[in-house]
C-alpha cells in the first residue's frame, strides 16, 4: 500500500535543493533509508550522499520526525508512516 510522507528540509538542504521540503510516497513498511533513496530520485544522488555513508546517517545528518504532542529522532531503520512529518537537517 502506498502512503505519504511529510519531508520538510532545513534551511542549508533548501537552498541545495530549491525546496522548502516534499511529498513523498513510500510503501508500507518504508524506512527512513528508503525515505532517502525516494528523495535521491527526486532531486538526485547528492540527497543521498549528503545524508548517508553506507546504511548510516552522515554525522552531521538529523533526521526528526514531528508530530502535534512530540518530537522523535530516527535513525535509517526507522519506520516511516502514512502522514508522518519529517525534518531532515544538517
């Protein structure tokens, strides 16, 4: 089942990629690595340079996913779900 993800950018990823943030359909199950390789064929392999090195997050790389009551860190193997808001920030 496709579902929509929220990807908001900060401000250096929105000056690099000309976008505040995005919609981004992901299957169920998706995780915040595939969320990656989605963006990276959006606006290119740079994304995906930028924000990973092998399976893990660049070090300076964060990843937020945002809700009404909360804020929680995620990493690559993070599940993404149907209407999630989530910041990417370096």
């Amino acid at each position: 089942m496709r579902m929509t993800v929220i990807v908001e950018f900060s401000e250096e990823l929105e000056a690099e990629l000309g976008a505040p943030g995005t919609y981004v359909h992901v299957e169920d199950g998706e995780t915040v690595h595939g969320l990656v390789e989605r963006l990276a064929e959006k606006f290119g392999a740079a994304v995906r340079d930028g924000l990973l090195t092998d399976e893990r997050l660049q070090d300076d790389a964060v990843v937020v996913r945002h809700s009404a009551v909360a804020s929680e860190p995620l990493s690559p193997e993070s599940n993404v779900s149907a209407g999630d808001r989530v910041r990417f920030r370096l």
